[in-house]
C-alpha cells in the first residue's frame, strides 16, 4: 500500500464549504482540513456549531474560519467571499448548503417553501459559484481550482409524497454542475457532483415516523450513511492531486441505493 505524507496545513489553498457547521458540511471542513486545505465554513444562524467546527479544525495545527452569511442573499454571499479571501487564495468551493423546503405532497405545497428551496438550492449555488469562478479561472486571472456540489439521490427517486420539490431543486444541481463543468473547463476549473443517499443528519428530522428506518431496509448496504463518508467522496473530487481528470461527474454515494 502506498502511503502518503501528510500535506502543511493551507498547502492545497482555500476551501470555502456553505452549510459547513453541521452535518455533511463539518465532516467536509474538519476532514478537508487534514487534507491540507485552509477552510471556510459559511453558515446562517448556528454560532456555537460554527466556532466548535473552527476550534476542532485549529486545534490540528490548520486554519479555518466561520462566516455568518445568509446564502438567500446576494450582497451577503459576495461579503462571505471576501471574508475568506482573508485566508489566501480559493481554491475549492463545495455548494452544499440546502434546505428540503418541509414533507409535502404537491398539492399541498406551499409557494413560499418552494421559493425557499430554490433560493438556497439553485440560486445560491449559481451565485456561490460565480464568486468562485471570478477568483479561480484562469480567463479572470487565477490559478485554477474545483467546485463541488451536494446533490442528492432524491434527484434520481423523485421522492414522491415527502418532497417533490426538494428533488426537483437538486435535480437542477445536477444539471447545473454538467453545464458549468464544460464551460469553465478551459479555464482551469473542475466541476463535479456528490449524490448522498439516505445519511444519518438532520435534513430527515421531518419525516413521517418510521419512514427513516423503513428507506434504510432499501439500501443494499443495509445501513444508512455518515456525513463522513459522503466527505471524503467531496474531498476527492475536490483534490487536483487525486482526481485531476475528473469534471462534470455525478458521483452517487447512496450504498447502492
């Protein structure tokens, strides 16, 4: 087996992670972190989560920091990107804040959780992104880099009679990083998505009872999934020493679902 060393802590630049103080997220920043990266973590309202992601990544010897930002907002998300600029150059950007918008069944969805959805789930990313695009591509003057974004399997299943809506909004993602990776591919940038399954994090704390563990007996690996695996598939794609050849992938992490 090969070994490799372990990279200095900011080697690999900067990682900017949205809904990094929980779930897949933090498992993206703390293990990003040991990968070499200095990181970013955006987040909304959830301050004690954030510094408690910020300390545990410090304490490794690695630089990170919390940036309170609302990702409906666009004068917000460019304000987050200068704050991380403190940290160096971006290098990578992961788009995976998101939100489910409540279980719902369409004809009882209501306008104002749908525009919700869209606003964090498509238009945030496409914003997110183009902030990035603007400091990595080499046709504005950077030195390259990756975008990752969290997708999910609910894209492929639909999710009938929970969140239609939610599926749809990530489904547009897909498209998205497909379009985006070809575009900006002579231009230094790689663009790639993770599709998690079924994880153990709060996105499912609405579901009807039951409804969790009835999903996991579906999944062929017979368990459901940790925000630390579906991390280390972000961070592999994000790394231009692990998968340089890699753009407008759609990974799906679903343990075979």
């Amino acid at each position: 087996m090969t070994h490799f060393a372990k990279p200095a802590p900011g080697s690999r630049g900067v990682m900017l992670v949205t809904g990094g103080s929980r779930g897949i997220g933090a498992a993206t920043a703390r293990l990003a972190a040991e990968r070499g990266w200095s990181v970013g973590i955006v987040y909304r309202d959830r301050d004690a989560d954030a510094a408690a992601v910020v300390a545990a990544i410090e304490a490794t010897g690695a630089r990170a920091l919390a940036i309170k930002a609302d990702l409906a907002d666009e004068a917000s998300i460019a304000q987050a990107f200068r704050l991380a600029d403190q940290l160096g150059p971006l290098r990578t950007l992961v788009n995976n804040a998101g939100i489910t918008g409540g279980v719902s069944r369409v004809a009882d969805l209501k306008s104002e959780a749908l525009d919700a959805a869209l606003r964090i789930n498509v238009w945030a990313p496409f914003i997110c992104s183009r902030e990035a695009i603007r400091r990595m591509s080499t046709r504005h003057g950077g030195n390259g880099g990756s975008i990752v974004n969290v997708g999910s399997g609910a894209s492929q299943q639909g999710s009938p009679g929970v969140w239609v809506h939610y599926a749809a909004t990530k489904g547009a993602l897909d498209t998205m990083t497909i379009g985006l990776a070809k575009e900006v591919a002579g231009e230094g940038i790689r663009v790639n998505g993770v599709r998690p399954g079924i994880v153990n994090t709060e996105i499912h704390a609405d579901r009807p009872p039951g409804q969790l563990d009835e999903m996991a007996r579906t999944v062929p690996m017979g368990r459901i999934g940790l925000p630390e695996e579906i991390a280390h598939t972000i961070v592999w794609l994000a790394s231009d020493e692990e998968s340089p050849y890699v753009t407008g992938a759609l990974v799906d992490a679903r343990g075979g679902r």
